[in-house]
DNA sequence: GGACTTACTTTTGGTGCGAAACAATTGCTG
DNA sequence: CAGCAATTGTTTCGCACCAAAAGTAAGTCC
C-alpha cells in the first residue's frame, strides 16, 4: 500500500456504504443519501465527516443549472474526488495485453494495447511496468492496478494455475509492484468483471444477480446477497461440462453438447469450418447466418437455442432479478436473439416471472476495466472481504 | 395470538439467536452459546436473562451422567421449556388430511390422519377443527397450528389458489382459528418443508442450501443466506417445463421429457403401464427394476439419469453447500443411486467440488412436520420475516 | 484446607444509531 | 424589507448493543 493519497483507509461499514454510493451514483446530498440507505440525517454527518476530512468526498457546488430553485436551504451534494487517482486495469490474454486507465468512477480515459510475446513471468511484469510508465507521464496520479487473468488466483495476488499462459504459482502482484511502486491487485477476469458489474454495472443493489459470458470460452458468476460466490471449478473453464444438447456437436473443446462446444467463438467457428471447409470469422458467420445461410443459420441457431436453455435454467434453479450477458460473443442476440427467447419460454414455466435478460456487448477493454473496478474496491475502499 | 404462555415475544435479534440456537441444537451452557455465536460471556448472561425469565428457556440440571468429571466450575445448560407448547401441523392432500403432534423442538410425539371427504373450505376447516380438538384432549398444551397445503398461499394466512383442492382466496388461517382459538400459520407444503429443513434439518447453519423433493409432483426450494427465496412459479408446480431430456418419455403430465414427466411417481407408473398393460405401485416397480425387470429398470434408469442431471444442474449454477433430496420418490436413490451418481458425474466439470448430497426418505407426516415447524418459527420467535 | 480451574456476573467503556432540538439558507408574502 | 415557511445540515442526547476486564461462584486436585 504505497499509496500516496494517504488517509483512506480504513472506513467502517457506514462510511464504505456511503462512499460507494457516492461512487457509484454521482453528486449526492447527504439527505438524499440518508434517504437511500435509510439513515437519518444525523447519522450522515456523522459518517460524512471523516470521508470530507481524509479527501474522499468533497462538498460541490450545486451544479450551475439548479434544475430547480427549491425553496429553503440547498443542499450540499457530496462527490467524491475525481481527480484524486487514476486506475489502471490490465487484461492479459495469450497473444496481448490489454490495458483502460480509468477514472476513480471507473470512466475509461483512456486505452493502450500492447502485444504480449512472451509468456515467461518476468517478461510479462516487465512489460506491464513498461506500460505503466508510459501512462504515468499522461496521468500523473495513478493510485492502483488491477488485472485480470484467464486462470486461478489465489489470494487476489498469486496466479495459481493459468492455462493458457502455463504459469504455476505465479506472484503476479508482487512482481507488478516492485516494478511500478503501485498496489497491484490480481483476479481471475470473470471474478473481476462479474464484481465491477454488481458494483458500477447490471448488478448494482440487486441482491440475486447471475453473469453469463461467451467469447472465447464460457464464464459464469453469481452474485448473492452483494457478494459474489466463488467456487472450485470457477477459472478452470465453466461450461465444459454443461451439457445442454445431448446430441449436439462434437467438437475439439468440451463435450458434446456443451456449453462450450455450442457457443463459444472457437467452436462455432470450428463447426462452420468443418462442415463447409472454409474458416470464417465470428463476425462472417453471424452475417451469413442472418442472411439465410442454411449452414451458419443452423450453427447459429443451435447456439441460439443452447443459450436459451442455460439462461432458462438459470432462472429456473437461482432465481436471479436479472442475468447479465456479456463477451464478445454476445453479437448472436442481434441474430438470433428471437430464437434465445423462444427457448427461454419453452424452459420456463409459463407463470414463472419473466427473465431479466440484458445483454452487453463487451471488448477486451471490458474486462480490463472491471479489472481496474476491482482495484478500486480493494484499494480505496479497503479489500473488500477477499 | 392468543397464545397463553404470554411474554414471548418480541425477542431482539441477539435474543432469537439464542433462542434459535438452544431449540435447535438441545440443552447448551452459556458458555458454549458464547462459542457458538460468536459473543462474549457478559453477553450471553445479558441475552439469556429475559430469556429465563420469561420462561422460554430454564436452567437445566448437567445430565445425570456427566460425561466427564471436569474441573471448575460446573456449567450450567440452558434447554428450551420443551413442555411449554405442543404444535400442530397439517398436511393436506386431494383426499387425506396429516396431522402431527410436535414438541416446541419439533419432535414428532403423535401422528393423526383423517380422510378429506369434501373440499368445502368450511368443512375442511370443521375437519381440522375436530382433530385438533380431539387431540387437545391428549395434548394440552397447544399452543398453534401449521397447516401445509399444495398450491399458492399469501400471507402465511390465505390459500390464493389450490388446484387440486379448487380453491381460491379461501382464508383458511382465519377459518381455523375460528374454531380452534389457536394461531394458525398457512403456507405453500414445499416452502414449509423447505423452511423446516432450513431451521432444524439438513440446511442448519449454511448459506446456500436447496431443495429437491419427488412425489406426486416436483418440488424445489432455494436458501439463500438464511432466507428462503420465493419466486412466482412456486406453488404452481415445479419441473413442468424443465426439460431434462428432449427426447425423454412423453406423459399426460409435464411437458415430454420434462422433471415432472421423467421422475414423478404418477408418470413413472403411467410409463410402466402404458409398456406392460398393468399398472404397478411406485414399490413394485422400483422392486421390479432392481431385480433387472427390463422395461421398469429403463424407466427408472431414466429417472435416476434425469435426477442426477438436474442435481449436477443446480449444483451448477446455484453452488449450494448441500442439495437435499426428500419427498416420497427419493425411494430411487436406493435402487438406482449409481446411476445419479454417474449422472452428476457427467454434468459436472471433474474439477468442481463434489455434491453434498443429502437423501431423506418423507412420507407425508414429515410434509405435517415442516408445517409445525413453521408454526412454532413464526409463533414462539416472532413472525420471522414473512 | 489451600491452590487451581472453569463458569458465570457485574462493571465499565466504546460504538453506532435515531430523535429531537438547533442553526443555516433560501423562496415567498405582505 | 421583515417575517414566515421550507428545507438542509449540525449538534446533542439517550438508547441498544457489545467486548473487555474485573469480580464472584462452584467445583476438582493435591
């Protein structure tokens, strides 16, 4: 913990519950906070002074349109310092490392891509402190980093087993701090995506809430009560074994069947490839696919009908106020989300309360990003239960 | 509430955890309350003093065995004043009524069933007002009434629809308790076996905990940090729509290869029959089926393949710490429980965490139980979140 | 019988909260 | 412009809860 701002931590649970709601929900006064967290209004001067006194908060001045001149005293919004740190947040993938620097409200300012040649450890640390220190000159107050990685993670520290990268027992923070004298914290990037999306994102202040992604493999979290339930099989690769058709396709990945087999990018191409002898990108397929292709359609409607079912089952057996699609491979909803939909009903039970379902299409820089929102939780607002 | 034993409640929340504690887990000493919660000596002393003094808990002489002869002072066990109150709980089905007779610990003392004539609400009502007063008899210490009934229940009080009884929005809390003077709590049979098990069965102390239970229908139920989640499709009849199996049996009920096709015992006998010409009990054919019968071994291998895809499905998605299985089909796991077990295994990454996986064969006493249960939760220790 | 051990009680002090009184700052009205 | 109403934020007080420490009770061990 180097960091320079000083007297953050550590806040008590009043003062963590004020401060993300501040985060998260921009300028608020501290009526309209008691309100939200049902607090009085003693209570949140209590809580709000130490934050306004260790620089977290900060009283603005009314917005220069006062939406509208209400009668009696105005109201003080509170809001937390922007400026006072930038955040990076890294996502490594096999052949390139991406990279957001983000604002302390988890705003994008700014992104950088660097090709990842190597994949031996120091190599890879170097690289990111290389990278660090050219962003530092851009934005001079970095206060954390955060990255996300494909594979186990021990500890928000260690990378215990990537696959992909074939690292074991890695100490990927430690290595990153040394280099860049920043805190350094590391997650597996579903973890880390699924916990920036319950805090900034689909999940905010929902108390059940499922997260489904599709790209180049399949990830799932699941968030109850605000916390996100982790598991053995979590960052050893989801949906290997989910079986949704037993007679679906085989292919190279997963078994028959499969979540992974019947949606995920890799496969999907696979399976256009083989039957057709011509490898085509994700993206040509979806085209070919909407066009009436027969073959790509038939592709694409099997992993239409495959996601159906998993986001049926899931709201079958978690119940969720709502499941988050997400990934690169989300494009299959503009397609055929009409046919998802169908097998979402054909699962459910016609009672049963409609599925929240919202889709966000995501890049790399997504899942950078929730890296460096995970930074911000553990760092500013103190870890956060590991 | 017009309980005679009088000052229970209201009981504040380290009061009721206490309480809780001591009802479910038998007579323990402060200290080891202490141990157990998570609190200091001093609180326990402050905790239980209104406890005892309104005599819901007593000290109880160490059992006439000491176990071991140990050094200082002797501790002193608190036990539940378990003569205090009788409960009852109802179980009613299309043509039986179930009665159980429970301690304040929810032990079963006494078991009473009647045949259900009519579906009049008001003959109901005068059915259970008779056997509750015939057991009054016996039992003098009544001190509330649950009542488990198949179908949508509001309010913990009003029966908004039944099928199978044709009901709806009959008030059958006030009914009763009209005609008995006791408090009466109504609610969904699943939901109260659910709760039951939550509190003094398999799901005691975790935090993600369901329920799977095989009968004439399909049940489940979900626990969530402590709390049973309730959803829209709940009392209208679970596993209809989930298919398990696309190419699975077709049945007047349930959708083809759907739970309610593959696993309850009507359609289980209704697919022996429509392949063999004669109809069977649930009994025989799981007899049948062990003995290597063919026609009964492949229905019921369905059925145990299709049970373990669902548990590897929940386990899945919900990552429960436990799953139990109850209900009057779980008769399936003795004859078949390899073939579950093989069938978890398939749907399951090999890396995941095993299934704890918990069998408890219920017949329809233990349906009156979880109702009694639920009676003595809402009544004894304060509504407990309706 | 004295030393020791364990169980429980009492006391003390701290924390976090809400309720209510109080201060501050504006718009509206006569 | 004075006075009032409306609204926000602050201060003070008391309550509920808890942990830590010190004290008391009730037994065993030598």
């Amino acid at each position: 913990m180097t960091a320079g701002t000083a007297g953050w931590l550590p806040l008590s649970a009043g003062e963590r519950s004020v401060a993300i709601e501040v985060l998260v929900h921009g300028p608020l006064s501290r009526t309209e906070l008691a309100r939200r967290l049902g607090l009085s209004a003693g209570s949140l001067t209590r809580l709000t002074k130490p934050l306004i006194e260790s620089n977290l908060l900060i009283e603005v001045a009314e917005a220069g349109a006062p939406t509208e001149a209400r009668q009696g005293r105005p109201s003080q919004p509170l809001d937390v310092v922007a400026d006072s740190g930038s955040f990076l947040g890294f996502k490594i993938t096999e052949d390139t490392v991406y990279c957001v620097v983000t604002t302390l409200r988890s705003h994008i300012v700014a992104r950088y891509d660097r090709p990842l040649a190597t994949h031996d450890p120091a190599e890879v640390a170097d690289l990111l402190g290389a990278m660090t220190a050219e962003l530092a000159a851009e934005h001079p107050r970095l206060a954390g980093i955060g990255i996300g990685v494909g594979g186990f993670v021990r500890d928000r520290a260690v990378v215990g087993e990537s696959p992909f990268l074939l690292w074991r027992d890695v100490p990927l923070a430690e290595l990153v701090e040394e280099r860049t004298g920043l805190p350094v914290v590391v997650e597996n990037d579903v973890a880390a995506l699924v916990e920036a999306e319950t805090w900034f994102g689909a999940g905010r202040g929902l108390d059940r809430f499922a997260v489904l992604t599709i790209g180049a493999g399949i990830g799932y979290g699941l968030v109850l009560g605000g916390k996100r339930v982790s598991c053995a099989e979590e960052d050893r690769g989801f949906g290997r074994h989910w079986i949704v058709d037993p007679n679906g396709p085989l292919t190279p990945d997963g078994r028959r069947g499969s979540a992974v087999s019947l949606l995920t990018i890799p496969n999907i191409r696979y399976q256009v490839q083989a039957a057709t002898g011509r490898d085509r990108t994700y993206e040509e397929i979806l085209a070919l696919a909407a066009a009436g292709d027969p073959m790509p359609a038939r592709v694409i409607g099997e992993a239409a009908r495959a996601l159906g079912t998993l986001v049926a089952q899931i709201s079958n057996f978690v119940m969720p106020q709502k499941i988050l699609l997400a990934g690169e491979g989300v494009g299959l909803m503009d397609v055929a989300g009409k046919t998802v939909e169908e097998a979402i009903r054909d699962n459910r039970h016609p009672l049963a309360a409609p599925v929240d379902l919202e889709t966000k299409v995501s890049d790399f820089h997504d899942w950078a990003r929730g890296a460096a929102v995970l930074a911000i939780k553990v760092l500013v607002l103190g870890s956060a239960e590991a």
